[in-house]
C-alpha cells in the first residue's frame, strides 16, 4: 500500500531584509506611480487650456468679425474719428513733453493745442484761414525800387513783353492750384487766337485756338473774338467765351500736336444771346459760371459736361464774375449792382453802389 506524503504547509520563515527589500520597493512604486498619474493629469490638463485658449481666440476673433459686419456707417466714423483724435493727442502730448514746459499751469489749461489745430484744419480746407502776410509784403516791396514811368519800369527788368497776337489782348488766365500755380498763362485776343506761355521760362507754350483764317467763310473776324478766360484748378481745362455767345471748353492737357487744328476742343454751350464778357471756375471744383451781355448767368458742371440752371437778376451786361469755394458766386454789373448768389437757398444779395458803372 503507498504510502501518501503529507505536504509541509508551514511556511517558511522569510529573512527580515527581504522584507524589508519588498516593502521598499512597494513604497517606491507607490510614490512613482502617483507622479505619473500627476505628470499625465498635467499634460492632459495643458492640452484643454490650450484648446481653451485657442476656443476663446476663435471666438474673440468671430466676435470681433461678426462686430465689423454688425458695424453702421455712423459707428465707422465715429469710432475712426476717436483714433484720429487720439492719434492726435499722442502727437500734441509728445511734442509737448519735448518742448520746454515753462508756462504755467493757469496757460496750459486756458489753451487748447488739439482744438487750436483741428479749427485751423478745418479753416484750411474750407478757405477761410488767414495768414499774416503784410509784414513779409512790406519787406518785399521796400527792396524794390519803383521806377518813376513805365518805360523805366520796363527797362528794370521788371515787366516782359510776350508777343504773338496780331490784334489787342482782351483777356488772359493763369492755372491754378498746388505749389506751382501761376506756371502757365493763357491769352485771347481779337484775332480768335489762344496762346499759353511759361512763364518760368517766358516762352511761348503751344496756340490752343489760331487765329482767324480769310479762307473760313463759316466764321467772321469779329464773331471769334475772344473776351473771357478761365482755368481750372486741377490744369485740365480752359473756358473761352467770346462775341459768338459760346462758351467753349478746351482740354489743355490732350495733344494738339495733331493735322486738325482745335483738337483738344471737348465740349461747346450755347444758350446766350450776347456776348460772354467774363468767366469763372468755383475753387477746386469743375463748377463754371458764365456772364453775358444778355444780362444773364449761366451755371454748368464739367465733371459730368452738362448745363445746370440759369440765374437772372441783373438789369444790365454782366461785368465780372469771381467764385471761391462754396457754390457762392459773385457778380457784377453795369447796372451799378454786385450780387452774391446763393444757389444752395435759391437766393441773392444785392449791393448797390454808387453813381460809376461797376
């Protein structure tokens, strides 16, 4: 009969250092594993604020966007003109802080340097700003010697002679606008012609309108006369208006360089019935007026090269026109009257004058 071996169930005595040695490394993976948790938890944590982050972006910038296309007009100029502004106040507190800053306080505040520089913006682009030019005039003029006649005048170098009418020079204009104003200078004359002169170099530029040709039967010599000039601000046209009653405009800048003779003539109005005896331009616009001889103001616009409207109110020849910035003409008449006309009211004021002719 076999014999059953009993198994030893007695455990083993474990030495005192191996459990020491398992006990230290069950500490060691219970304070290891926590910091990776940690370290896992971190990361996971940086990657939501990141996406947070990058949300909240979105949505600012979607918010910003959708706040431009929710913006009106008015917003726009409201919200452009406080940049402006405080663009300027940076300007004013810089240049203010870099000069010297011996007024007093009482000064600083009673003074308004933004104000003062807006009104004078403002005053410059409607022309009404004043300059104090009599003191730089009174210098110029004490350097100049005046001859006492006219020939003396001449013989000083102080007046030139630009010849190449035929006949009496009854009108003449200078281009205007920019810093070069006044370079060019036009003239018509009794024999129809229109010249234009340098007058840096006093010479003679190109004939704009020649003189009256014999072999034309469709034009009379004192039909074409020509008695009034205007040029526009931006250099590009040139109003005529002569005994025919038309007022003719001419564009200066195009080639008349080509065989046909009045090449750069762009438009023709008729509507008086006598003779244009003065033209002007509105300043920096293409707004023109047109005086007659039949007592009459005629108004166009060249930017569109149409006919406006027609003003009456004078009892004699129209003498003279001059226009500044607003639509706000200024005539004068042989009825001893000077009109200013507001055509924005449809109304005018009359000045009356003396006993001369104005």
């Amino acid at each position: 009969m076999a014999k059953i071996r009993k198994r030893n169930l007695t455990p083993k005595a474990i030495p005192h250092q191996s459990v020491k040695k398992q006990h230290k490394k069950s500490l060691d993976f219970n304070v290891l594993a926590p910091n990776k948790n940690l370290q896992k938890d971190h990361d996971i944590l940086s990657e939501s604020d990141s996406d947070n982050d990058s949300a909240k972006s979105l949505s600012s910038s979607s918010s910003s966007s959708s706040e431009d296309a929710n913006e009106t007009v008015d917003a726009k100029k409201i919200r452009l003109a406080r940049e402006y502004l405080t663009k300027m106040e940076h300007a004013n507190s810089s240049d203010s802080s870099s000069s010297d800053g011996s007024s007093s306080s009482d000064d600083d505040g009673a003074s308004d340097p933004l104000g003062r520089k807006l009104a004078r913006h403002r005053s410059k682009k409607d022309g009404t700003i004043e300059y104090q030019l009599a003191d730089k005039i009174r210098t110029s003029l004490s350097r100049i010697t005046c001859p006492p006649t006219a020939k003396d005048y001449c013989a000083a170098k102080h007046v030139r002679y630009f010849r190449g009418h035929d006949l009496t020079v009854t009108a003449v204009a200078l281009d205007g606008g920019g810093t070069s104003g006044g370079a060019t200078a036009y003239s018509g004359s009794k024999d129809n012609s229109v010249l234009s002169w340098d007058t840096e170099r006093e010479v003679r530029k190109e004939t704009i309108v020649p003189r009256w040709d014999k072999t034309d039967m469709s034009l009379t010599k004192n039909s074409g006369e020509v008695l009034a000039l205007a040029a526009s601000d931006d250099r590009r046209y040139l109003a005529v208006g002569g005994r025919d009653g038309v007022c003719k405009i001419y564009d200066v800048r195009a080639s008349t360089s080509s065989s046909s003779k009045g090449s750069c003539l762009v438009q023709e109005f008729k509507g008086h019935r006598g003779a244009i005896t003065s033209l002007a331009f509105r300043r920096n616009s293409l707004d023109l007026y047109s005086g007659s001889d039949d007592r009459c103001i005629r108004s166009y616009d060249l930017d569109q090269m149409v006919y406006l409207q027609t003003l009456y109110g004078h009892q004699a020849a129209v003498t003279s026109l001059s226009c500044h910035r607003r639509p706000v003409p200024v005539s004068t008449s042989r009825d001893r009257t000077c009109r200013v006309w507001k055509l924005n009211e449809e109304s005018h004021l009359i000045f009356r004058g003396g006993k001369m002719t104005t």
